[in-house]
C-alpha cells in the first residue's frame, strides 16, 4: 500500500502562529460582507438626510467692521491705566472681540430693536421635513399663546443675540466681521447692523465716561500724593536727626575693613589651635611619650635618648664579656636606668608644654572670635540704618516721581477736557441673504454615509474576527497543512428544487460543479506515484458537510472510465441510498460482511454506466466491530480485485473511530470541510488524529463553496461565473443560466 508523500509529522498553526493578516485579506473579508457594508452605508445617509431635513434652516447675515488701534485725540490719558509701557495690538484687538461678545452690546441691541421684535421675527421658521409625518402621525398643533414675563422675554432675547453672534477677524488687518444667524434672513441682517451700531456707541459712552472718572480720580488722586510726599520727607528728615547720621558709606568701608582684619587673624589662630590641638591629641592617645613624634623632634629630648641608647649600648657589650652579678655590669645597669628615668621626666616636661601651647590657643582662638562677633553686630547695626536710610529716602523719591506724574495728567485733562472720537467704523452693512447654511443637506448626507461605511466595515472585520470557520483553500492549506485538490461548489437542495448529487455530474457535465469534481478525480489519480489509489476512503469532521455528495459524484466521474464500486460504509447515519434515484434501504455491507446475503444482492448498478453502489444495508449495534473485522478486510480486498476502485463513504473522524481503522485498509484519505461552516479547531483534531496513526492522507476537498462570498483562491479559476468553460464559450448563456449550482 502507498501512502502520499507528506511531512511525517507537520505541526498545524494554532492561533499564536497565525500570520498576521495583509490588506489583501482585507479586501476579502470587505468584499465578502460588501452588500451588508453598502445597507449600512445607505442607511447612514438616509438618517443623516432626514435629520438634516428635520432641521430648521438658519441664514447668516454679515457686516463688516473698522476698528482702528487707537482713537484720534488731541491728549491722551492712557498712560494712568498702562504706566509706562507700550501698546500690545494683540491683547487690544483680542479685548474688542470680547467686548462685542459682551452682554452689555446684546443688551443695548435688544433695548434698540426692542424684545417685540425678536417674539416676531424668530417664531414663524419651521423645517422642511417632520418625523411625525414621516410616521404617519398628525401634524403637530400650534401652542397657544400665552403671557410671557418681559423681564423673561427681555432675558430669551439677550441669549438669542449671544448665542446668534460669530465675531470672526480678517486676518493682517483692522477689519472684523460681524456674523448673525438666524431663521429670518432679514432679521439676522438687521442684527448684525444693530450689533456693530451699538458696539460704536458703547465705545464711545464708555471713553467719555471714563475721561470723566479719570479727572475726578486724579484731583483726588494728586491730594493724596502731596500728603504722602510730605509725610515721607518729614520721616526721613527725623530719623537724621535722631541716628546723628550725616554720610554712613565712609563708615561703611571702614567698618567692612575691620571685619576683614578680625576674620583673617580668627583664621590663623584656628590654624594654630588645630596644629596644637593634633599635637595634644596624639600625647593622650600614645601608650608611651617615647612613640609621640611631637616630642622626639625636641633637640633635649634628642640628647636624653642619645644618652639612653648608648647606655643600652653599653650594657649589652657588658652583657656578653661578664656576667649579671658582676660589678661592671651592675653600674652599667645602673646608668642605664638613670639614663632611662631622665628621659621619662623630660617627655613629661616637653608633653606638659605641649599642652599648655594647646590651652594658650584655644584660649586665643575664643578671644578673636568674641572680637569677630563684635565687629560684625557692629557692622549689621551699621547697614540696618542704612537700609532705613535708602528705604526712606527711595520711598521720598518714589512719592515725588508720583505726585509730579498725576500732577501733571492732571492739569493736560483738565486743560482738554479729554476729547474722544470713535474709533470703530462700520465698512459694510450686512445684505439679506439668500441661500441657508445650516443644516448643509449634503455634508451632512455625506457624513451619515461615511459614518455608515466605517460602522459597516468595522462589523465586518469583527464578525469574520469572530468567525474561526474555514474559508477556503489558502486557509484549510494554513490551518490543517493538508493539499487542496478541489473546491466545490454549493448545490440547491432537493426541497429548494435541486437534482439528485449522483445525476447532477451527469446531467450538467459542463457547470462548474462538473468541472469541480474532474479536478478532485484529476487531484487523485495524479497522487499515486507507484500504483493507483484503488481503495479511496472519504471523510470529514462532522455529519452534514458534504461528504456522501463528493463520494457519489467522485464515484461517477471515475466510473466514466474505469469501474467503481461505491460503498456506504457510515452505518451509523447511512445516506448513499437517499441519493439513489429510487431512494429505498436494500440489502448492502453490514448483510454482505455477516454472510446473510449474496454479493449481487448487496450491490445496485447505476444505470448506463460503470458505476455499482453498496448500500449500508440494516444498521448493526456494532459497527465498529464489523468494521474493524478480518472478513470486512478480506471482503474489501477481494472486491479491489474485482473493480478497478472502491470508494469508501464513512462516519466524520471526530464522532466515532471507524475513519481510523478504515484508513488502515485503504490507499488514499480526502478529508472534506465544508466552506463557512466547519470549525478549523476541530478539523484540525480530525486530521491529527488521522496522521496520529499515518493514515494516507491525499488532500482536503472544500465543499459547499459560494464563490462570490468567500473570494479565496481556486475557486477563481472556474467559479468566477459558471467555470472553466463557461470562460472559454464551450457553455450557451442559456444553458448556464439554467445549469447553475450556487
């Protein structure tokens, strides 16, 4: 038995492996949801119509406005309110746009046109289009009219003013426009008039106002200040006199001098403590006054541990020549000690003075830093009256500077009276317009449309995301690593008018579904090296994906050239005799196996051609067994002998086990799935449980393909249309109209 080429074990792509998806795929899922895609987008658009057509349509009305950057006048008090500093155009222009924002212009335009005006002019607009009449229901009736509060109507009004306004500046220059929007198109061009009129003479109301403020604030503004002067001189003049001060920066210097002097000797005489301070620290913390340098390096202490060295010198030359009792070594013994206790007693004289120099620092030390201390109170006491000093004489200065500033606006403003001109201008009335800008019917169409597309598309991709059945031949090669040998398209059902699948290859040998099954037969002819796959066996993963269909089809088209034995070897669910034209259960496999019925009794022949069909016959309560059995094997090689091939229809892989014993008997397995609706994770499980047991896997058959839905490759070639020959005119248009599977 030959089994197909194949990797021994090929690990399928689980979904971490999953390459990442290209625009190419895409452009397939868009394309296969493209008809719910264009619903969504119309009906997107078909709202937003109809919400803008439920609008009421508004007009704008503009006028155009000068404002220059500062009013001509013949004295100018602005430097009361900015000191010192230059104009800021852009802080200027952007306060006028507030100010025509302002509720007091909206006030003043609604106190000119008066609040009748506006309950007028601004209650007759309705829109061109009502959902309520698009619902069948009866128009909505008119409210009565009622008694409105004026200080009510006079507040709606000032807000309809604010709410209709758009202040927009023409950008490098003075002007700006004044846009009013409204239902009424002659109203709106009436505000916008009235608006940039009552902003003029705001302007103006408040420049004289404000020159007459200013006067009165500076006359008494300048009162003030001359009091204050004089305060401030008064207070300066007494605190000369009662700090005696007549030029402190002489005595400044001075005092700065000194403080210099006391810091520079404070620090030398801490240098000395700290030298005087190692010095006296190293004494107490030395086990013996002999191993304290500072004490060597005395030439007196030098001279005694000369003395004391040649005495040991002596006693150890002594030492070798006599003995310890001898007299000599007795009185060198006796130097050597003399020797030795005057120099403890000048190691203490010279430790003593080490630490009175040590207490004679210290106590200088504390004596320069009293005088530093001193010098700087005085010197602080010093700059604290001259800080006073400045403070009041800046202080002076500064009331001086002041009083003479208002004293003289003062005088300017009275003397002109501060004469103001307008200095806003209006350039251009505002025109009543003709055409509406809100709502724009067709920007908003094109939104909702747009709006429709994005939520159509973003579904699609969600839902074929969602989706983790097989498409087609790119994702069972991906998903299971099996070859597609065919792609099969999807038939009408008997109850929907369709043909019996075992005449349909027949009947229609040019439709797409013909050609579809003649690539399959190709696919599996091709894939035997050595010898021919005599004994194909066909499953799937679960019932209902095709696979009796393609057995009876495979089956016939095989049987146009050599003779085949079809058998229903599903005895669990048999189905091969409901394709049958006459469709009634007889005597098949599970009689022939048990020995209760002959061979020509278990078998029908398909009229007018080579192919013999094996029913299942009466379903056993062991099929498995029967399966599984020596007489089924020895039965199955003797009908091999007989026929040039047997095709095998058996149970799905992952219901029960009768595909894996059978695919022990057989030369070649086609794995069916069925498009859209078998789930790779359990085609998968089918296929390994296959090649688990090395069963001679030929390839995967997708059946039940549309081909305008799924869009994968294959199928493109011969169900684009009606197939192959439909694509090279071998087909009439009438016939393939009529032949159509899908």
């Amino acid at each position: 038995m030959n089994s197909v080429s194949r990797p021994e074990e090929l690990e399928l792509e689980g979904p971490e492996q999953r390459e990442l998806p290209n625009l190419q795929d895409y452009l397939r899922i868009l394309f296969r949801y493209k008809w719910g895609i264009l619903v969504l987008m119309i009906v997107g658009g078909v709202i937003s119509a109809l919400r803008a057509m439920s609008e009421v349509p508004l007009y704008d009305a503009t006028a155009t406005m000068l404002i220059e950057r500062q009013a001509a006048r013949f004295v100018s008090i602005e430097e009361v309110y900015r000191g010192s500093q230059g104009w800021d155009f852009g802080e200027y222009y952007q306060t006028q746009y507030e100010i025509l924002r302002s509720r007091p212009i909206a006030e003043r335009v609604v106190d000119k046109l008066g609040v009748e005006a506006f309950n007028k002019r601004q209650g007759n607009a309705k829109p061109a289009f009502s959902w309520r009449n698009l619902f069948g229901g009866a128009p909505e009736p008119a409210p009565a009219a009622a008694p409105v509060d004026p200080k009510i109507a006079r507040e709606v009004a000032i807000n309809t003013v604010i709410g209709s306004l758009d202040v927009m500046p023409v950008r490098n220059s003075q002007l700006v426009r004044i846009r009013m929007r409204g239902p009424n198109p002659e109203f709106a061009a009436m505000l916008a008039n009235t608006h940039a009129q009552a902003y003029i003479e705001e302007m103006l109301e408040g420049r004289l106002q404000m020159t007459q403020t200013a006067s009165q604030w500076l006359n008494e503004r300048t009162k003030g200040l001359r009091e204050k002067l004089e305060a401030s001189e008064k207070t300066l003049q007494e605190f000369r006199d009662r700090e005696r001060l007549l030029d402190v920066k002489g005595v400044d210097s001075l005092a700065s001098t000194e403080l210099g002097l006391a810091s520079e000797r404070l620090a030398e005489a801490r240098r000395e403590r700290i030298d005087k301070e190692t010095a006296y620290n190293q004494i107490r913390n030395a086990r013996s006054l002999e191993e304290v340098p500072a004490l060597l390096v005395s030439p007196i202490v030098q001279e005694y541990k000369t003395a004391l060295t040649q005495a040991e010198s002596e006693v150890r030359e002594l030492s070798q020549r006599y003995g310890a009792r001898h007299p000599k070594m007795a009185e060198a013994n006796t130097k050597r000690e003399a020797a030795q206790a005057s120099l403890g007693r000048q190691l203490k004289i010279a430790a003593n003075a080490v630490e009175g120099e040590y207490r004679a620092a210290v106590s200088r030390e504390n004596a320069l830093s009293g005088e530093l201390g001193a010098a700087k109170g005085e010197l602080l006491d010093l700059n604290r009256k001259q800080y006073e000093l400045t403070a009041l004489e800046r202080e002076v200065d500064g009331n001086r500077q002041i009083y003479e500033l208002f004293q003289n606006r003062f005088k300017e403003t009275s003397a002109s009276g501060g004469v103001q001109t307008a200095n806003a201008r209006l350039v251009e009335n505002a025109q009543i317009p003709n055409a509406q800008v809100w709502p724009n019917k067709r920007r908003a169409t094109m939104i909702g449309l747009l709006i429709g597309l994005a939520l159509g598309m973003a579904l699609a991709l969600i839902l074929d995301h969602m989706d983790n059945t097989l498409k087609g031949a790119e994702d069972v090669e991906k998903r299971l690593g099996l070859a597609v040998i065919g792609l099969v398209p999807k038939l009408k059902s008997l109850s929907e008018g369709g043909e019996l699948p075992i005449n349909y290859f027949g009947a229609h040998p040019q439709s797409s579904f013909s050609e579809a099954i003649r690539t399959i037969r190709t696919g599996v002819l091709l894939s035997a090296v050595d010898e021919t796959h005599k004994r194909i066996l066909i499953t799937s993963s679960v019932p209902s994906e095709g696979k009796t269909t393609l057995s009876m089809n495979l089956a016939t088209a095989l049987g146009h050239m050599k003779k085949v034995l079809l058998i229903d070897a599903d005895m669990r669910r048999p189905s091969i005799h409901k394709g049958l034209p006459d469709q009634r259960q007889s005597p098949g496999l599970s009689e022939y196996i048990t020995g209760e019925r002959k061979i020509s009794e278990c078998m029908r022949q398909i009229e007018g051609s080579n192919l013999f069909v094996m029913p299942a016959g009466v379903a056993p309560p062991n099929p498995l067994e029967i399966l599984s059995s020596r007489k089924f094997a020895e039965s199955l090689e003797a009908l091999s002998r007989a026929f040039d091939h047997v095709i095998i229809d058996c149970a799905p892989a992952c219901a029960v086990s009768d595909a894996l014993v059978l695919s022990k008997l057989v030369h070649g397995v086609v794995y069916v799935v069925r498009s859209d609706s078998t789930q790779w994770q359990i085609a998968r499980s089918g296929v390994k449980r296959l090649r688990r047991i090395d069963a001679p896997l030929i390839g995967a058959v997708v059946n039940q393909v549309v081909p305008r839905r799924t869009g994968y490759a294959y199928g493109k070639y011969y169900y684009h249309g009606d197939g192959y020959y439909s694509d090279y005119g071998y087909a009439k248009s009438k016939s393939r109209s009529k032949n159509k599977g899908s």
